[in-house]
C-alpha cells in the first residue's frame, strides 16, 4: 500500500539472456534495498522458452514483493540490429508481466539513469554499481545486471521524488 511515506519500485534491465532486477524502497526520502538478482533465461533454451522465462519470473517477483511501480531501462541500440531486436523482445516479456499485474511502468535511457547516480551519462558500468551499493548503503556486491536495475529504480525514485516537489506529479 503506498502512503505519501512510503514506496516500492521494482528495476528492471531486460536482456535475453540475462534480466536484472532490484526492488527498492523509499520510506521518508530513505532508500532501502529490498531484493535484487538476476534471471537466467538459459543459453540451451530457444528463444519463445527464454522470453517466457522472463515473463514469468518478472510476475512471480511482481506477487511475491508487491512493487507499487515498475523502472525499466529502455533498449540500448547497438549496432546489430538483431540484437537490439531481442532486446526489445526481452523487455516486451517483462513489460507484459508488469501490465498484467497492472504495475505502472515508467522507462528510462541508460544515459539518465548513469546521470542521476553518477552525475554523468557515460558512467561505466562499475561506477554505477559503486554508486548504487553507496545509496542503498549496502556492501553486498551483485551481477552488474542487478545493479543496472537497482540503479533504474533509484533512477525513478529520484525523478518521483523531483516531480513531487515541483508540482508536476
């Protein structure tokens, strides 16, 4: 249940064969870690198995943790369209486990997400983990996925936090 004190958002970095998440929690403007990890879709699998795999663990933690809000981190475009296509394939799966759950789902750029953490939109991968571990005040160190969903939903915590002050929410 969300109050004016408290919410859940749950992270997201889709990929095909690997999908991070992270569900974090505002209490008062406290950031606190709830979850995070990484869904293995399995290499031997085909691709619809894989894509299933995704759908159905994004629903399993969307009941299990009862996030208020979804973060997603939007497709990188790289230079093999094939696979940017499974990408956007991958986060379709996850973006579907969200709408069934009737989970409001709010998408990011990889870019904005490394500038409210890092301050920067080129930030590499490491330093966004640094950063996430140094938000959440957690030593634990995750899959760089995980921490990339971590960082997706600290990312929208954040931009919520700044809309709410600006009136526009």
């Amino acid at each position: 249940m969300e109050s004016s004190q408290e919410m859940m958002v749950l992270g997201l970095d889709p990929g095909s064969r690997v999908t991070g998440y992270g569900v974090v929690r505002e209490r008062s403007g406290v950031l606190e870690l709830v979850a995070a990890g990484v869904v293995r879709t399995g290499s031997e699998n085909d691709f619809p198995t894989r894509l299933g795999v995704i759908y159905t663990a994004v629903a399993e933690l969307i009941g299990r943790l009862a996030p208020i809000e979804a973060a997603v981190e939007n497709v990188f475009v790289s230079k093999n369209a094939g696979t940017a296509l499974k990408l956007g394939q991958a986060r379709g799966a996850a973006l579907a486990a969200c709408a069934v759950a009737g989970l409001p789902v709010f998408s990011y750029e990889p870019t904005i997400i490394k500038k409210s953490l890092v301050g920067t939109g080129r930030a590499e991968k490491s330093q966004v983990a640094f950063m996430v571990g140094r938000v959440l005040s957690c030593r634990e160190t995750f899959a760089l996925d995980a921490t990339d969903a971590l960082a997706a939903a600290v990312c929208h915590l954040n931009q919520r936090r700044l809309r709410r002050l600006c009136g526009t929410q």
